[in-house]
C-alpha cells in the first residue's frame, strides 16, 4: 500500500497521469478511426467488425468496421478502422 501511495506523490509531483503507473488495462481512443489498449492479456477474436482482448479485469472488446491490429506487444495494441464502440465486460478478477 505504501509503494502506491509513493508512486501517486511521485507522479504526480512529475506531472505523469496516474495511469501510468497503474496496472489495470487502459484504452485510449484517438478520433473515430484509431484505439490503444494499454495492458492486455491476449487477443480471442479478431475480425474486421470486432476484436476483443483478455485483462485482467474482464475483457475489452472494440466494435467498427474495417478493424485492424496496425501492432501489437506483450501488454498493448494498436487498432485502426471505423470504432463504433468499446465495451468492458468486467468481471472484476485480479489475476
């Protein structure tokens, strides 16, 4: 608890968004045609109208047209195509 509540003084006192130090996943959506997904855990479906990934929380999944995994890493995507929604299904695992 106290390792946390250090990491929140320090980032904020450097100005850093307090996601950047949090392990829950994150998705940051750029206009209608761009979406990171920050600490995934793995792909299940991916097809042009949907792509849905594991966390550690649920799962996210981003509905559209023409979807794409532009890159992808251990914990982040990068998808493009029209984004007509973003959906968590939490199930509030930790694990």
């Amino acid at each position: 608890m106290r390792k946390i509540r250090l990491g929140r003084r320090i980032a904020r006192a450097i100005d850093l968004p307090e996601e950047a130090l949090s392990d829950e996943p994150c998705v940051k959506i750029n206009g209608p045609d761009y979406a990171v997904i920050y600490r995934h855990c793995g792909i299940y479906e991916c097809i042009s109208e949907r792509i849905c990934m594991w966390t550690r929380l649920g799962d996210i999944c981003v509905n559209g047209s023409n979807l794409k995994i532009l890159s992808i890493t251990d914990d982040m995507a990068h998808i493009s195509g029209l984004i007509s929604s973003v959906e968590l299904n939490y199930t509030g695992t930790k694990g």
